[in-house]
C-alpha cells in the first residue's frame, strides 16, 4: 500500500517518448521532484511525497527508461538534454509554470539544463549529492553495466550498485526498494544511459552553467557517497552561492534512508523562499497552558485502544485538569469517539494502516513481519505527520501505544524529541516464524532487532518511560538473533512490567450461569461460541468450525453454537448446521464469549486474554506467519496455562470437533490474571505530567 | 504585591556582551550613542523606543543576535548616554526616523533588518517608508500607531497631562506635575501596566531604573512633541500610505493582553504590509523582555530567511 495517492496522473510527450508523471497536493507553489538516472522511478521521493504534499503541490516523474515511462532505444534517446526536455515536458503538462526543484545525482544537471532554457522556471534547487562530473574527479569510479564482470548478470549489477550506494547499517529495506525499482529496467536500457551524450559536457561548460543559475540552492551531501565524491558538493555550492550541508555518516541515498531529515530541510528551504501567504501564528505563554497529552494508540486491533481508554480514565483521576488529544485511524477512532474522546483533527491525514494490513492477509495467514516491513512508507508518512502536530501545539506529554513509527523515527532522529515521551507494548522483539526454511526472514527479523537495541542504547532519553503491558514471565524467552540477548532479559534491562490490562473487572463474570440467563441463552445444555475478528480472514477458520461443529452434535445433541461472522462476512455465505445460529453482529460480544462452555477464536491478544481473565475454556489459532501471535501471545498464553492452540493449516473437522470437546468437559486452572495494570501504568504516566 | 526595588534593579557592572564598538553619531549638535556588536554581512537594528528607557531594553536580544548578525543599538535622543534637548519639536518623529539613518550611516550600514518596539514600530514605519534601500527587513513589535480600530481611548489619554490633578492614582500618575514630584513612582506604575504578565518583578525594576537615568523635564518634552497620528490636524501620510511604500519582508509580533497598544493594532499593521504576525498569547507590551527565547528564535529565523532571499 502507498501511504498517498496520487491526486493526478498523466504522460508528458517528448518526439514520441511517454514520461509517466504523478501530482499530489495543490498550492500556490510547486515542488518539481526529478527523474535520476533510471535504475529508480518516480517511487524514489516515498518518504517524501506524502509529508511534501501537505505542504506543498508535488510533482513526481518517472525517467525514460524505468518505471511506467517508455523505454526508447540506443544512447542519445537518455542523453541529458533529452532528460531536462522531459522534465520541462511534465511541467508544460501540469500546468506548472515554475517550481522548486528537488534533484538526486544525475537530475542535478538536469536541472540545470531546465533552468538554462527558462531560468524563471526553477525558482529554488535543492541538489542531493550533485552529479556534476567534471566539478572534481572520482577517485574510484563505480563499475558500469557493460563491464565484463557484469556481462549477462543484470541482476548481479544491481546488487553491486544498490550494495554501494547504501553503506549505512539496517538499509536493508531501502536496498530491497532499490533493486525492486532497478529490476523495472534492464542492461540495455542502463547501457544506454550509461553511454549517452552528456550536458555539460566540459569543466568550462559546467563552471559557467553552475554561476549562471541564479535561484536559491541547497546542497545535501553524504560525506561516504561512493557515487559521487563530495567534494562535487561542496564545488556545486560554491559555483552557485548555494547553501553545502554535509550529512555525517550518510551514503548516496539520503532521501530514502534519512527522510526526516531531509523532509525537514526541503520544507525549510522551500519556506524560507517562498512568500507565505499573510499568516498569524500564536505562541502562548508557557504559563497559560493547559496540561496536554497527545495520544498515539496504533490501529492493529481494537485490543490497544481498549486498554489506553482504561489508562486514561485513570490518569484523568490522578491529574484532573488533563486534557488529551488522540492522534488514531478507524476503527480505533471511532470507539474512541463512541466514548467521547477528542480525535486531533489531524487524524483524517493519516496513511491508512489498516488498510495495508488487510491488503496484506490472505486464508488465516498474515506474515506480520512482511507486512510491517513493507508499511515502512506508511510509518514514515505518519511519522511526519505527529512531527508536524507537535510542533503545532505544545504538549506536555506523548504517549504511544506501540506506535512504532513515533519511536522508530525519533531514535533515528533525537533531536525531534521536544516533550516527555512514553512508550507501551506488549510486544518486544521481532521473531522468525519459520528460520529454517527462510533465513532471510531470520537474517532481517534480527537485524530489526539489533536496530531497537541500538537506539535505546545510545538515545537512553527519548523514551521517558517504557512500559511492557504484563510480567517478564510472560514474554517468550527466544533470543532475539546472533549475539543479540534474549528477549526476557532484554525486556527486563529496557521496560518496568505493568500487569496485563483487562479493560473490565473480571469478578463481573465469575457467574457464567447468570450471564447466559441474562443474555437469554438459559442453562442446561453445552454452548459453543465462535468468533474470529471483523475481517474476512477469518472465513475458512469459520467453515471449519461449522463443520466441527456438526461432529460435535453427533457426539453432544443438544449442544448450541452461536458463530458470529462479523461485518465483512455475510450469514448467508456460511454452511447451516442444526443447533448452530449464525449472527453477523452481536453487541458485547465479549460477553457472549464470556458465558460460553468453549470459545473458538484466532490468536489475538486481547480476546483471548479476556477469556483468560473470564476463566473459561477456549481453543484459539493463531494466523498462520504472524510473529506475534505465534511466539509471544502463544507463550503468554502457556504462562497463564490457558487456551488450547491449534494450527489452521494441520487441522481438521475431527480434530477441532474433539478439541471443543474435551475443552467443554475440562476446568480451567488459569494463573489468575494481576490487577490493576491501567492504574499502575497511569501512575508512571501522572510522574511525568506532575510533581 | 511586591514592591518594586526600583534604582537598585538597574543594570549591574557586568554584561553578557560587551560591545565591540561603541561611539557618538551628532545630528544638529544632538549626540547619539551607538554601539556595535559581532560582525557578518546582514545587520541587524534594535531601535530605540520611547525614551522613558535606552537601548538596555535590548540587552537579553544582543548578545544572541550578535552570534548570528551585526548588531546595532543606539540611545534615543533624552536618555541613556545621548543628549537631552529640551525642545518639544527636537523628538518629533521626523527627528526620530533621521536618528536611525545618522547611526546607520556614522556605523557604515547600508542597509539593516531594523526592530521598531511601540513608538519604535511607529518610527520604523516611517523610516522604512522613506528609505526602502536602507532596510532589508522590518519587526514591527507592538507597533504604538494610531489606526481607527473603533479602540477605546488608551487609559493614558484620559487625564489631562499638564493640569494638576487631585488624584495621583492609576494613569492620572501620567501627568507633568507628578512626574516632578515622583517619577519614580509613575515609572513603576507604568511598567507594571507594561508587563501584565506575572512575575515580571525584574523586568519592572530594570525598566524603572532606566526611567530614572533621565529627569521629568526631558520626558515631558518627548510627550509634547509632535507625532504621526497625534490629531494635530497636519497633513501627513496614513499608516496604510506608509504601508504601501514599504518593499522590505515585515513581520508583526504583538502580546495578546498588551494594555498599552491593542493588539489588534499590531494585526491591522500585518494586513495592510500583507505580513505575517506572530501572537504572543497571554503576553504584555514588552515580549521582548518577558519572553526573550521566543522572540530571539523569531527574529533569527526572520534575519536569516531575509539574509537568505537575498543570496
């Protein structure tokens, strides 16, 4: 999923050449972002468009040769002078008559080509590591496509060149973006370009164009760029009065590994070079504020938002003249509406995370850490987005519960962190699902891990407080890769435990018989409850389910089961089993689960810790791939001895049927379930809010 | 209440940052004292306001912005170490606005992002009007003009400034014979209608003492002298005729609960230059003093993205 849409999209025609572009966003002013050296697309500026395009109108283009472009033939169809036509192509058809321009290596001279043909057209260039060859030489030039080692094995070279371009540790998503977008292409293609006629051509040609241009520059540079040395940074800079920025440490693709930082300094730029529209801003005097808290509870399951609404009903009790602001997605938006919460406006603005997670998840199987790994947009987008609130308005607290790109991103930029911040999870490590047979899955999960480890090493205070919803106890004890310690012992050296947090009190189920009257189900006979979540994964775990059901009846006939479909599933479109009534809502459910002999649920935390709390007998699958419910609800699970697990995929009727069974005649034993974790856990927030 | 410390608040031997120069620009005889801190291409101007206090009003900008930029300040003519005339007419605004130029030129400035506080606002107004190629960049902090908002009458019009007053209390204490007995007093009457936000002793005793480096006669001249706006009947340009000369970026800063200047002044101002204005909400007249890290912040960030549109 992209964390935004393109709002226009078109082709731009050159001598019969189609240049695929993309707009986003409206305003007075524009940002042109260049087309590169076409091992990349348009895709490129994804860190960058979504938080640009609040902003600012922004215009992507994906270069001849890559992308949805065309892909001419031979050396001059890529030469530079035919590149800075294309991009005055997609500016005549945007209807854009001037824009600032934001170029990477070779699009640098394209810019300059652009504006020496209409120099009122590029009205700002920031230039990311400028590919202005002549400025100073390449001590070790990288090797080209058509180098005999790389004969035949194109794949091979955009290994090698994605490789080299990112030498900064935990890249390996930016990598795989990279060799993605090359693979779009091919050695012909990249072979052409690479022999294409070059504008400027000579030092002269270029020294004159470079003091010729005469709109604000900025240079970006990382100092270990192996493309370009950057030394051409630093000439470009001079030559055009422009401003040099050196980023410590950074690699050729600043943009793709650093986005916040480089979002931030375009926008600056672009804002200190534009004349902004009268505006009145207001800064009120520290004094007068009223104590604030903003509120960042992740959209994956309802499970957090019940538990932050318990934590935040008690910190209204310890620090009463609080007022909190909650920046969330549906469907957590809505309870929090239904229950009366202020939802930042600024929520509308965020990047679906939901709806990547359900593009994601196919027959019981979601491959969590896939499907995390490939949000990476998603996260960066919302990132910038809090970045944006909270410099609006002064908080005096941030709370995230499991809002892993607010945490990501400020450890990867500290400096951003202006308020007490705490963290809450219930999950603290990536682990594999299947390390034999996928060792890249291992090789990355461990990675990911080695980056957390890092960051909370080194930046000890962007996180003021860490919170781990449960006892260590509860936390598998796996390693979290080579070298790396294991996840308890980690945990208990990085989080302070607060018990589990059930958003009810437990004593108001120990009656089941007194619940099943009241909710009309009445006593006497054995009562079945299925419910697998609001999604349509949950569909063929429901089919099997109804046809377990129907072996239970051989064995058990007046047993009832009520199976509750949920909103994206249709009664209709499941079997009809005698004594089995098909819902497809119920309000309360979980008082429906809590009055049942067996539950059948998938794996997700809160249901079934909720059943744990209610004491009652369930058989739970977690989906297939999802490291979380496979490792640490499963091992949490086991520490309170509860549930019964099975797997979809090694399941069938008779099996299930004899699990419900068994389950119905069985009496729980649970390890009781402590008290308390929402007052507790609004305690160490009120320290941070109150003396 | 506490009870100002009057003279015992005014400035100590020691200052953060001592300037680099320092001299004597003379106009008509008149000297003004400068001085000149820091170095680099882009100058920035603190200009003096009423001259009830001196360009120590300053002192908690200086040494930042002198990190970044020139900077110059000067005394107004009447306190501070520059001379007092005694004419009314030597402290019209005319006089005021070529003060500015005199120490721009004396300094060897072609052009400055110049900061007007109150009556400075009103004489950058002018200046910036007069003379677009002499100032790069304006700050207008709540700007002391006269624009018909439909405002109440400010409190310290309402009494009679050289009739002898039964009362001495709130703003009958603006008058010349109570000035004479007690400047002192008025002084810190005045500053503490200045600084409406609370806890501001310091910034009261500062002020006060400051007050008390120049004498009741002086200060009276300065009132009676003639301004734009004061209803004299002259014919002279309107705020938005000044307005529309000025080419330089402008921007507006203005404390919400200002008592002595509306701070729907300071947004009319905004809209007639078509700038930006940033509000200090919860702020008095002197933002510059009572809250110094905001306003520091917002003028480098001006200085620097007006330094940056020239480049």
């Amino acid at each position: 999923m992209r964390a935004r849409e393109p709002d226009d999209t078109g082709y731009a025609v050159v001598d019969g050449v189609r240049t695929y572009y993309e707009v986003f966003g409206t305003g007075p002013t524009t940002l042109l972002m260049m087309g590169t050296f076409p091992v990349v697309d348009g895709r490129q500026w994804k860190g960058q468009v979504p938080y640009l395009a609040r902003h600012f109108r922004v215009v992507t283009w994906d270069p001849r040769g890559n992308g949805a472009s065309d892909r001419p033939t031979g050396p001059d169809a890529y030469a530079d002078e035919v590149y800075a036509r294309d991009a005055a192509a997609v500016l005549d058809a945007t209807g854009t008559d001037a824009a600032f321009v934001v170029a990477l290596c070779s699009g640098i001279k394209w810019s300059l080509l652009l504006a020496t043909a209409g120099p009122k057209r590029v009205r700002g260039l920031v230039a990311i590591a400028p590919g202005v060859h002549p400025l100073a030489p390449h001590p070790h030039p990288l090797q080209t496509v058509d180098q005999q080692q790389w004969c035949g094995d194109f794949a091979g070279w955009v290994d090698y060149h994605s490789d080299v371009l990112l030498p900064e540790p935990h890249s390996s998503k930016v990598f795989e973006d990279l060799v993605g977008w090359s693979l779009q292409t091919d050695a012909e293609v990249i072979g052409a370009r690479t022999h294409a006629p070059l504008r400027p051509a000579t030092d002269d040609e270029t020294i004159e164009m470079s003091r010729a241009l005469t709109c604000p520059v900025l240079v970006l540079h990382g100092s270990e760029d192996t493309c370009q040395p950057p030394e051409r940074g630093r000439r470009f800079a001079e030559l055009t009065g422009g401003q040099f920025v050196v980023l410590d440490g950074v690699g050729h693709l600043p943009h793709g590994r650093h986005p916040v930082l480089v979002n931030t300094l375009i926008r600056e730029f672009v804002d200190m070079h534009t004349t902004r529209s009268p505006q009145r801003s207001a800064w009120l005097f520290a004094r007068e504020r009223k104590r604030r808290v903003l509120w960042v509870c992740s959209p994956i399951g309802l499970g957090h938002v019940l538990r932050d609404l318990a934590i935040a009903r008690s910190l209204r009790e310890r620090v009463p003249d609080l007022e909190i602001e909650w920046l969330a997605q549906p469907p957590v938006s809505g309870v929090l509406r239904a229950n009366g919460e202020i939802i930042h406006p600024a929520s509308a603005e965020l990047a679906s995370e939901s709806a990547h997670w359900e593009s994601e998840a196919t027959h019981h199987d979601l491959h969590a850490f896939y499907a995390f790994r490939r949000m990476d947009e998603i996260l960066c987008a919302n990132y910038m987005l809090f970045d944006d609130v909270v410099r609006e308005t002064p908080y005096d607290l941030w709370v995230g519960d499991e809002s892993w790109e607010v945490d990501h991103f400020l450890h990867e930029n500290p400096e951003r962190k202006i308020a007490p911040y705490a963290f809450l999870t219930d999950v603290t490590g990536f682990l594999p699902i299947d390390p034999d047979n996928d060792p890249r899955e291992a090789e990355l999960c461990a990675d990911y891990n080695a980056e957390v480890i890092e960051h909370l090493d080194r930046f000890p205070y962007v996180r003021d407080r860490s919170m781990f919803i449960g006892d260590f106890a509860e936390l598998p004890d796996a390693s979290l890769g080579p070298g790396l310690p294991r996840v308890r012992e980690w945990s208990e050296r990085i989080y302070s435990s607060v018990p589990y947090v059930v958003p009810f009190d437990p004593a108001a189920y120990r009656r089941p018989a007194a619940l099943r009257c009241r909710l009309g189900y009445g006593t006497g006979y054995p009562l079945y409850v299925a419910a697998v979540g609001g999604t349509s994964v949950g569909r063929d775990l429901l089919e099997l389910t109804a046809e377990a059901f129907a072996l239970v009846r051989t064995e058990q006939p007046d047993a009832r089961m009520v199976m509750v479909t949920g909103p994206r599933l249709h009664v209709d479109e499941l079997p009809d089993v005698e004594g089995m009534d098909k819902r497809g809502y119920v309000p309360d459910l979980f008082e429906h689960l809590a009055c049942a002999d067996v539950a059948v649920v998938q794996g997700g935390l809160s249901t079934t810790m909720e059943l744990v709390a209610a004491r009652r007998p369930f058989v739970y699958f977690p989906l297939a791939n999802h490291w979380e419910q496979q490792h640490f609800v499963a091992h949490r699970l086991d520490h309170y001895r509860a549930g019964v697990r099975m797997q979809y995929a090694a399941t069938r009727p008779p099996d299930l049927a004899a699990a419900m069974v068994a389950a119905q005649r069985s009496r729980p034993a649970y390890r009781t379930v402590r008290r308390g974790g929402a007052a507790k856990a609004a305690h160490q927030l009120a320290t941070l809010l109150r003396r | 209440m506490l009870r100002s410390a009057g003279a015992r608040g005014t400035v100590g031997p020691v200052r953060a940052r001592e300037p680099d120069r320092s001299g004597y620009a003379v106009r008509s005889g008149v000297r003004l004292y400068y001085e000149v801190f820091g170095a680099g291409p882009v100058t920035v101007l603190l200009l003096p306001t009423w001259a009830i206090v001196h360009s120590r009003t300053w002192k908690l900008q200086v040494p930042y912005l002198a990190r970044h930029f020139r900077v110059v300040t000067f005394d107004p003519r009447g306190n501070g170490r520059s001379d007092r005339p005694s004419d009314p007419d030597d402290y019209a605004d005319a006089e005021l606005v070529a003060d500015a130029l005199a120490v721009l030129d004396e300094t060897g400035t072609d052009r400055a992002v110049c900061i007007g506080l109150s009556m400075g606002g009103r004489v950058l107004l002018q200046l910036a009007a007069a003379r677009p190629e002499r100032v790069a960049g304006a700050v207008f902090v709540a700007p002391a003009l006269r624009i018909d908002l439909g405002l109440p009458v400010p409190a310290r019009w309402v009494h009679p400034f050289e009739e002898e007053l039964d009362s001495s209390e709130g703003w009958a204490k603006y008058n010349v014979h109570h000035w004479r007995r007690d400047l002192g007093d008025f002084a810190e009457f005045f500053f503490r209608e200045l600084f409406a936000e609370p806890h501001s002793t310091k910034q009261v005793d500062d002020a006060v003492g400051w007050a008390l480096q120049t004498d009741p006669e002086t200060l009276a001249a300065t009132h009676r002298a003639p301004f734009l706006g004061d209803g004299s009947g002259r014919s002279e340009p309107t705020v938005s005729d000044l307005a529309a000369r000025v080419r330089c970026p402008a921007l507006v800063i203005h404390g919400s609960v200002d008592r002595i200047v509306d701070h729907r002044t300071g947004l009319a101002l905004a809209e007639a230059l078509g700038c930006p204005v940033e509000v200090f909400d919860g702020g008095g007249h002197c933002v510059h003093a009572r809250h110094p890290v905001r306003f520091n912040l917002l003028v480098r960030q001006f200085g620097e993205a007006v330094a940056g549109a020239r480049a």
